[in-house]
C-alpha cells in the first residue's frame, strides 16, 4: 500500500479533481483548508506495524486503500418508504428524540429537531448546510482545536475528503431532556466513505448524542472513516454514543477528540460489534479544572472480526478526574487490541484518572492484547490502570445450571452480565435493547 494507492484507486480524482469535486462550492476558507489537509496526507507515512499504536493492526493485510473508490450515488429521497427495511427497523427500536437526522451513503436525507429547541437556538444540521447558515461557528471548530490534519494520516485524509456530516450547536444554559439520535446506513461496495461531526456545548447546557452505523454485508471491502470533535464550554454535561452495527467486509475507522472545559462533564460510549475490522483513535483532552470523562466501550467479537481500540486521557488542567472502562467478548477466530494511556501533564494536581479493560475469551481461538499504560509528571495524583483477559467463570456457569438453566443458556447470562456493566453506566434510552439483541444474537451461535 503505497501513499499514492488511494489516488489512483479513485479515478485519478483525488489529486486536485476529487477534492475539488467535494469543495467547489464551499468558502474559500474550506477549500484552502481541503488543501492544506491534503498535503499533510501526502506528507505524512502510512501507519505501521514499527509504530506502537499501530502494532497490532497491520493496515497492508487489514485494509486496501488501493481498491477503494469514493462514493458516486446520488442523495436518496426524504421518504422513510424508500429506505432500507434495516434503516427503518433499526430507527423503530429508539425512543424518544429531541432530534433526528438520517444518512444514507454518506448524505444527509432527513434532519429534524424539536420546534422548541430550535426557537432556544439549537442547531441541529447537515455540516454542509451549516457552512452557509453557521459559518463563524463552523470555521472556528471544524478541523482546528480537536481533529487538525496533523493528528495523523487518516485525519488528515478525512480533512481533506470529507463529504458531508453532521453540526450540533447547544446554546448557552439550554438542555436537551432526550437524544440526538443519528442513524447512517452505507450500501456500496468497495468504496471510502468521509464524513465528519461537530458538537459545540456552550456553558451550562446539555445534551445526549447517539450515532449509529449499519450496512449489510459487502461483497468488497468498504471504508467508512469518521472524524469527532465535541467541545465542551465550561459547566456543560455531553453524552457521545457511538454504535457500529457494519455488516462483513466493512472497515471501520473513527478518529475521536472531546475538550472538556471547568466544571463540564464529557462521557463516550464506544460499542463494536459489526464489521471487519474496527479502529478507533479516542482521545478525551481535560482542559479546565473540575472537568470530567467517562469512557466507556464494549465490543463483541465472532469470525475473523478484528478490533482495534487506541485511547488516551490527557490531563492538561488540575482537579479533574477521568474513568476508562473498556469491555469486551471474543468468540471464534476473533481479536481485540486495547491500547491505553494516562497522561498526567505538569501542573495538572489533584488529578483522579483510572482506566480498565475486561476480555472474556469464549474460544480457544480468540484472543485479547491489552496495554495500558502511565505518563506522569505531577505529583499530587490518583492513578491506577488494569487489565484482565479470561475465560467463562465456570463457578458462575455452576451455579446457574444449578438453578434449572442448560449450560447454553447459563452461558448467555454471564456473558450478558458481563458485558452489561458498560451499559448500565450510561444508560440512554434505545440503545441498551438495541446491543444486548445483536450480543443475543451471537451468543445464539456461540457452542
């Protein structure tokens, strides 16, 4: 794989055409950004197995820049009626949403948003509306203090070739009671897919994001390639979910950044359980005093299914206090990799941070690597970091056989039991019934 494999796999377009063809008619400011964002790609090496963080996923066997094309389908119709069967029973099983928006192969179709939120000044859009209707806004955040291109190749790649996303703005003080739920469906085969979210929490507000990602299986391998910013301003509470349903073939990458501001409270949610291969660069920044992060993840593993989890808590400012739980369940031939860091950075005092991986190996053939680690340059800190990788409980498994259960069905308790502490931790409405059906749905092949 080669740095010039992606360009000739996309028609000859992306070196001027396809970047061109996805900005020519943004701001001036965009396109120099595109470009920008372009010449660090090319700049900058593909990541291999000789770097740490990249050890264990080795992109020359895991992903084939060189087949992929960029998407070429036209933007579907707003009309639930004209979806996929799976778009449409997905979205069913949520509950109540403060707003709503749909992607079909990378295009926004549907956006709506309570009418009372929107008179509070809540924005809820696609990111390419957003650049006409918020621009100051957008030009401030969009690809500047979380996920700059200089974060690494495939940031920079999506900087470059994003073509649509998603824009949250949440006034000053204002609270949203439910979700924002998101649902994207991808259909094509062999295709890069770029897109980007933005979410800007002003002082004191509120809100709860859940994104959801699903296709079918692909005949040929597809990327999807996603780049999250989500600021939060001083005292706001933000919820960040994201659950990838792929189906096989699919290559999930995600660069995520969140910036949490005094006093504000950030927490993520990562759950994979469809596609490939699945990685995932998490990187929670503490930048003011009293801030806080949960960071949660659960992911379920059959097959080849192979995933790759990169986190970091960087405590930039004193008093504040970060959790990392990270949990997941390997069956057949399937692998996860945790990769895990506290930093502690100097002056940041009084500093709680904690970070936790669980596997639970339900074959001989599965198999979990976990490496958490330490970077401390303060002194006045709490810090602990674990590991574990197992089998079943065979005591659990007793009891419960015990108790009038066959061991299939013993089995599917303490895996569920497992793997729901995550879930119990952020507990938003829809998606606890949504995961627990597909990991019952494994579980129904597993022995």
């Amino acid at each position: 794989m080669n740095d010039t494999g992606l360009m000739e796999g996309v028609t000859d377009t992306i070196n001027g055409a396809a970047v061109g063809r996805v900005s020519a008619k943004e701001p001036q400011w965009l396109c120099e950004r595109r470009d920008h964002a372009w010449d660090v790609y090319e700049r900058t090496p593909m990541p291999t197995t000789k770097l740490e963080e990249w050890r264990y996923t080795d992109l020359k066997k895991k992903l084939d820049l060189d087949a992929l094309t960029l998407s070429s389908t036209e933007t579907a119709p707003d009309d639930p009626n004209a979806w996929p069967m799976r778009l449409r029973e997905a979205m069913a099983l949520d509950r109540d949403a403060s707003g709503r928006i749909v992607l079909i192969d990378g295009h926004v179709v549907h956006t709506e948003l309570d009418t009372g939120l929107a008179a509070k000044g809540v924005v809820l859009a696609s990111l390419h509306d957003a650049l006409e209707t918020h621009t100051e806004l957008v030009k401030e955040y969009l690809a500047t203090k979380a996920v700059p291109p200089e974060e690494g190749k495939f940031a920079a790649l999506n900087a470059a070739l994003w073509n649509d996303g998603i824009f949250l703005y949440v006034p000053r003080g204002v609270k949203l009671e439910n979700p924002v739920r998101v649902t994207r469906w991808f259909s094509e085969s062999g295709v890069a897919y770029f897109s980007r979210t933005l979410i800007v929490a002003e002082t004191a507000s509120q809100v709860s994001y859940v994104d959801e990602v699903l296709s079918e299986a692909f005949e040929r391998q597809t990327l999807t390639s996603s780049a999250v910013e989500v600021i939060a301003q001083d005292g706001a509470q933000v919820q960040y979910v994201a659950v990838q349903r792929l189906g096989k073939g699919g290559f999930y990458q995600a660069v995520q950044r969140t910036l949490a501001q005094r006093d504000s409270t950030l927490d993520t949610l990562n759950v994979a359980l469809g596609g490939t291969t699945t990685r995932v660069d998490l990187n929670a920044r503490l930048l003011g005093p009293g801030s806080n992060s949960d960071m949660l993840g659960l992911y379920f593993g059959d097959d080849d299914q192979h995933f790759d989890f990169n986190t970091s808590q960087d405590h930039v400012a004193d008093n504040a206090g970060s959790d990392l739980l990270y949990k997941g369940a390997l069956d057949g031939h399937s692998r996860a990799v945790f990769r895990g860091i506290i930093r502690v950075h100097k002056g940041a005092q009084k500093t709680d941070a904690y970070q936790t991986n669980r596997n639970l190996l339900l074959s001989p053939h599965a198999r979990a690597d976990s490496l958490p680690n330490l970077e401390i340059e303060a002194d006045d800190v709490k810090c602990s970091h674990g590991a574990t990788v197992g089998q079943l409980d065979a005591e659990a498994k007793f009891y419960l056989m015990s108790r009038g259960l066959n061991q299939l069905q013993a089995e599917r308790l303490v895996v569920t039991g497992f793997l729901g502490e995550v879930l119990s931790r952020l507990p938003l409405g829809g998606v606890a019934e949504k995961v627990s059906r597909v990991i019952e749905e494994k579980l129904a092949q597993h022995g």
